[in-house]
C-alpha cells in the first residue's frame, strides 16, 4: 500500500462532486476521449481537462493519445487499493467500537 499522503490525494481527488461523476462515467462507459466525457456535462472542456489533472496526479487515470485526442482510463488497480485502504479503516473502527461496548458493558 502506498504512504498516507499519496492516499489523502486520492480521498481529496474523489472528494469532489466532478470528479466522482467522472469516475463513475468510467467506470460504466470505460475509456473516455474529453470529447466523450464533456458531453452531457454542464462545464467546459478545459475544467473537465483540469479535473482528470487532479485524478491523473492521483494516481486514479491515465491517458493515452488516440490520433488528435487523448483518452481516458481508470487505473482499476488504484482503485482497488483504495478500497482495501477503507476496508483497513473501516476494521479498525469496528474494533475500536467493539473495545468501547465490551468497556461500557463491563
């Protein structure tokens, strides 16, 4: 697993209303040209260009040119370690309210 700044990047690039729906598009729709990805979307090019930055910076996309354009994909492998990130944080909570109930029943 990767050190907990390069996981705050990650938690803070899908902590946006945008870039969540951006990820969501490709996951369902898979790899994205901007052209693809814009339409439907009530912002310009350039902002959806400059929110696949934050992802790519993240470590969550990456692109690839295909002619003139560039394409988008989700790194599945990052996202995958996220979600083992959360599944650790998740336990450790279950247990630390696990530790306070056996406490407080004693």
């Amino acid at each position: 697993m990767r050190n907990s700044a390069s996981s705050a990047a990650v938690f803070a690039a899908l902590g946006d209303e945008t870039r969540l729906r951006l990820v969501t598009r490709l996951c369902n729709d898979g790899p994205s040209s901007i052209t693809r990805l814009t339409q439907g979307a009530r912002i310009t090019r350039q902002a959806i260009t400059k929110h696949l930055r934050v992802m790519q910076d993240a470590g969550l996309v990456r692109s690839t040119r295909r002619g003139r354009e560039s394409c988008w994909e989700l790194d599945r492998r990052r996202l995958e370690e996220v979600r083992r990130n959360l599944a650790l944080i998740s336990k450790q909570w279950d247990d630390a309210l696990d530790r306070l109930r056996r406490f407080v029943e004693d």
